[in-house]
C-alpha cells in the first residue's frame, strides 16, 4: 500500500527582499506516502519552513508543481485548497496557535463546526481525541489555563480533528522542555502508528528527528 | 450559528472597549431619534390643525399678510365686521366665519407654555372649520351664550378646568361649558369663546382678526383670494393651499434637517466602529491566520467581522432607539409640568425607531466592511508569523 499523498517536482521559491532574490527552496522532489513518518532537520535558513507552508497549500511555489492524491494544486480555486487544509491535513505550530477564547474541547470541535460535522458526532470525536491525548480533565481550559505540553496537545487534537491524510508539524517542541519533548515526540509516533496519519515534521532536534521512519536534511533549499 | 457564537465571544473579550463603543454609537442614535420624534410631534401637530382646517380662504388684516396665522394676527391688527358683508357678495364666496382672536400673556406667568390662544368664535364654526373636533364633556358655543368658553384638553388640563368652572380676562369671567377631546395638535392649546363676549373683553367690539372663507368652485379660490386682497385693502386673503403649502415647505426644511442630522449619526457610528473593529482585527491577525490555515474560508472570516461589527451596532440601535423614546418622554413630561405645553408632544412611531434601527444597520455593515475586507486577505504565512 504505498499509495502516494504528495508529490513535488522541482519545486522552488524564490523571495524577493530588497532588490534581491533569495533562493529559499531550490528544486525538491519529494513523495510523501500515505502513513509514511518523516523528519526535515537543516540548518536555520535552509528552507524547512518554506518547504512545509507549500506542502500545506498555504503559499504558492515559484516554480515546480505539488500534487495532492494526484491533482496538480495549482489548479485549484482558493476554496478547494481551504477545504483540502481542512479536510486533509493537520497543522501543528510551534506557538500551538489555539483560540484564546475557546476552551480545549471548543478548539478541537472548531474545525469540525466548519466542516459542518453534527454536533453529537463533533462532541465525542473531541472528547475521544482528548482523552487519548491525556487531556480528560483540561476539557473546559482556556488555553491560557494549560502549560505548555498540554497546549501542544490540544493542538495536536485539534489538527487529528478531521481525520486528515497528513499533519505538517514546523517545530513543534521547540517551545517545550526536554520532558515534554520526548512525551510530544512519541505521541506523534504513537499517532502515526495507530492512525496510519502521515507526519512531516520539522525539527532541530536530531533526537526528535529520530523518532521518523524516514529523516531528511535540507540544505541551502534543496533535500540531501 | 457559529459565526455569532464567535462574534459575542470575541466582543465580550474586550468588554470595556464593546460597551463603550456601544455607549458612542448608541448616543448619536438616541439624539437621532429624539429630534426626529420633536420633529414628528411638530408636524403631527401642524398637520393635524392647519391642513385639516374646513376653510378654503383666510382673511387676517394686512398687517398679518406675511404669516397669516391667527395667532401673528392677534398681535397685529384688526378690521371690521361690516366688511363680511361685502366680502360675501363676491361671487364664488359661499360663507365666512368671523374671530377674534386674543392671547393673554400674563394666563398663567408660572407656565410660559401655557399661554393659551383665545378664539371668539360662532357656532358655526365648530361644524363647518373644525369639524375634526371632538367634546370630551359638556357642550359647544351655543347663539345665546355671551360670556362662556370651551378649553382644548391640553389647556384644560394645565389649568385644571372643570365644566361649571370659569376663567377670568380681562375682568370678565368666562364660565367653562365644554372640554374638547385631545386632537393632538394645536387646538389642544385653545380655548373657543362667543365672538361678542371676547370682543367685550378686550374692547374691540365688532373687529375681527381672522376670517376663514368656504368658497364654492375651490379651482377658483386663489382668483377669488386674490380678488378680495385687491378689493379691500386693509386686509390679506390667502388660499388655504397656500398656507398648506408654506407648512409644506417649512416641514421640507425640517425634513432635510433631519435627513442632515441622521447622516452625522450614522457617520459619528460608522468612525466609532471602525475604529473599534481595526483596533479588534488588528490584534487577531495571527488568530485568523491560524483560522485562515486549519481551512477556514476568507469569506467566513470576512462575515465573522461583519457579524460582530453589526451585533454592535444593532445593540447600540436598540439602546439608542430605546433612550431616545425615554428622552422624548422626558421632554414631553418636562414641557408639560414646567411649560404647561401640552398640545405638542414629542411623537416616536415605529417610522422612528426603524430610523433608528436602520442606522444601526447601515453603520454595522458599512464599518466592518473595511477591516474584514483587509483581514481576510491578508496572506496566511505572513499572519501566522505576526506578533
Ligand atoms: N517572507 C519572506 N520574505 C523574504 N525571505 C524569506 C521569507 N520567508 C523566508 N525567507 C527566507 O527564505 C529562507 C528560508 O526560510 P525558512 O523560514 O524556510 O527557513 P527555515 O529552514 O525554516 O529556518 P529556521 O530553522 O530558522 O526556521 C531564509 O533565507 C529566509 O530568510
Ligand atoms: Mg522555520
């Protein structure tokens, strides 16, 4: 079953600041299978998180295509990537990026209130997610009432809400101590074992890295 | 649903700046419904008196030819009776109706609103001029009374008349007979007496301040008005449409004022809650960029900031539009208690309050247009990265 999620052929983006052009991605080539656990390390710089805000359809390439399950994405109206980010993919940041104003479980309901899941289904999906992720009693927390990993978490959910094909982390420990690290860490790996979810995650931590099936680097825009 | 749940939820979280906000815009409806309902009360009250009158022509001296209102009149001048006579061998007259008509300024030095306007009318002239009034107890002006009044009910109110009662001027005593009904305009403020006794009163037997004219053929009665102008010197004669007309023109005035006046409140709104709302957006921008990358539409951002620039504006309509009807409660009752004016009366009808409302709506869609059109576009990294 090596079916194929995304697919990008000599992607680039180019920046341009002040006058000058930045080659931030150089030519990638990447297949991300479906269930498949990778890792991109590099250095500051290298095009990480340029890399991953084109695989998650939230900015255009310069050149090169992205195909999603087989479709060009550049062929897409606005609408359809919103709801392929929705629908297919999870986002997980390294700030957590929850909703101020909702409780846990209401952050994790959100997307699905947008996709229009009933509200019943919406409410057990939710609760199911959190309890799996360890967070039956922070249900009703306001963000700012969680720490850290427990933030993490409930962004973790959040991004599992849909049943995406993917999630796309960007440094997801990086605001965490080293315990919590590790506990987020396998938690994704556990995620990806249970679910079949394919990961990408971004990291500059080797260790962390090293709990994906398959670890890139990337230098100077382009994959190693 | 969920675009209102998260509209309250986003404006509760900065409550100080919601209810201020509120409060802003709220003011500028509140005034704009108070003046609006004077403005109401006033033309109700014109309206009900002067464009529902039963004469065709008006004669008032000529010194009164500029405003020829019997209460300008009163001041002014006067002209015999005897020119009745004349005046209803011209051709297209059918009848006249002779007043005199009084003020006494000095009725009641505590209430200046109260001054009422004394008519000294006959008795035809409650069918056939003011047929639109009503007696709430008693009777009319009948041939054989000499030295008697009927009190419009705003009068009678102030200065608690009662049937069997009377009212003193100028020496002599005038014995209440009758109490007219509200009518809701200036007939309320008046006071009918016979013809003779009031010209007793005030010495001037036999002269008359005011004429009110049916005329046969009414196509004809500017010709006719102008006829009796030109005939007789001493006095001016002006089509009732004439007078409808001047009214109208007066309420055009008010009307454009009003048109003025509402349009600064809705500006006055608009600044209020465009500025809250770019303030609101402004510190959401990574928040919605986060929306905007879970896979929420621009559109819906777009009706999030709509909906709660309009639950603002629609909650500053309604505690407008109700505090402007209790200003205009206020004012009437004020008017009443310290001016004795009674027979006009701040009106709010629902004309008014969905003014009101109305406002509220235009400003709500109007300010959010911009700062949603801005944050929904802005690009998804950028915003995620924002601080
Ligand atoms: N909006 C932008 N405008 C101009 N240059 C940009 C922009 N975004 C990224 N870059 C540049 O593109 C290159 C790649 O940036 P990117 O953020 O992808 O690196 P990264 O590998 O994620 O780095 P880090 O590990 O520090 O997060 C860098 O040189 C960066 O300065
Ligand atoms: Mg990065």
């Amino acid at each position: 079953m090596n079916e194929i999620i995304i697919e990008t052929e000599n992607l680039s983006r180019v920046f341009t600041l002040g006058g000058q052009d930045i080659k931030a991605l150089d030519g990638i080539n990447l297949k991300v299978t479906k269930g498949e656990f990778i890792s991109i390390t590099g250095p500051s710089g290298s095009g990480k998180t340029t890399l991953l805000n084109l695989i998650g359809l939230l900015e255009q390439p310069s050149g090169g295509t992205i195909s999603f399950e087989g479709r060009d994405v550049s062929k897409l109206r606005e609408g359809e990537l919103d709801n392929l980010r929705l629908k297919q993919m999870g986002f997980i940041f390294q700030t957590f990026n929850l909703m101020p104003t909702f409780t846990a479980l209401e952050n994790v309901t959100f997307p699905m209130e947008i996709t229009r899941i009933p509200e019943k289904e919406r409410l057990e999906r939710a609760k199911t997610l959190l309890e799996r992720l360890g967070l039956a009693d922070r249900m009703h927390h306001k963000p700012k009432e969680l720490s850290a990993g427990e933030s993490q978490r409930v962004a973790i959910a959040r991004a599992l809400a849909n049943e995406p094909l993917l999630l796309l982390a960007d440094e997801p420990t990086g605001n965490l101590d080293s315990n919590t690290t590790k506990e987020i860490t396998a938690l994704l790996q556990q995620l990806n074992d249970e679910y079949g979810i394919a990961i990408i995650l971004v990291t500059h931590d080797n260790q962390v890295a090293q709990a994906a099936s398959r670890t890139l680097r990337m230098v100077d825009g382009r994959l190693d | 649903m969920l675009l209102t749940k998260l509209a309250v939820r986003n404006l509760t979280r900065r409550r100080a700046r919601s209810i201020l906000t509120i409060i802003g815009v709220g003011i500028a409806i509140a005034f704009t419904v108070t003046i609006l309902s004077i403005s109401e009360g006033l033309m109700v009250s014109f309206e009900n008196s002067i464009a529902k009158q039963g004469a065709d022509i008006i004669i008032v001296p000529k010194e009164a030819e500029a405003y020829p209102y019997p209460d300008v009149a009163a001041f002014v001048g006067s002209f015999p009776e005897e020119l009745l006579d004349e005046i209803e061998q011209v051709d297209n007259v059918k009848a006249t109706f002779p007043v005199f008509t009084a003020i006494p300024m000095d009725f009641m030095p505590e209430k200046p609103g109260a001054i009422p306007m004394l008519y000294g009318v006959t008795p035809d002239y409650f069918p056939e001029v003011v047929p639109y009034l009503e007696l709430a107890e008693g009777r009319f002006i009948e041939d054989s009374d000499e030295y008697t009044l009927v009190a419009g009910s705003g009068i009678a109110m102030v200065a608690e008349l009662s049937l069997g009662g009377s009212l003193e001027f100028r020496g002599k005593s005038f014995k209440v007979v009758g109490i007219l009904k509200s009518s809701g305009s200036l007939d309320d403020g008046m006071i009918y007496t016979p013809l003779k006794g009031l010209q007793e009163a005030y010495s001037k037997p036999g002269q008359l301040t005011f004429v009110p004219v049916k005329v046969n053929d009414i196509s004809q009665a500017e010709a006719t008005a102008r006829e009796i102008s030109d005939t007789w010197p001493i006095i001016s004669a002006q089509t009732q449409e004439a007078m409808v007309d001047k009214f109208t023109d007066l309420m055009g005035i008010v009307e454009a004022a009003n048109v003025g006046l509402s349009t600064v409140a809705l500006l006055i709104g608009i600044l209020f809650i465009l500025s809250t709302m770019i303030m609101a957006v402004g510190e959401r921008v990574k928040e919605i960029g986060t929306m905007r990358a879970i896979g929420v539409h621009r559109r819906f951002i777009f009706q999030l900031v709509i909906t709660e620039s309009l639950i603002t504006s629609l909650i500053a309509g309604v505690i407008g539009c109700i505090s402007g009807y209790l200003l205009s409660l206020a004012i009437t009752y004020i008017l009443a208690e310290f001016f004795g004016l009674t027979y006009f009366a701040p009106l709010v009808n629902a004309r008014i309050f969905l003014t009101g409302i109305g406002i509220a709506i235009v400003v709500g869609a109007l300010a959010g247009l911009y700062p949603a059109w801005r944050i929904s576009k802005t690009n998804i990294v950028q915003a995620l990265h924002y601080e």
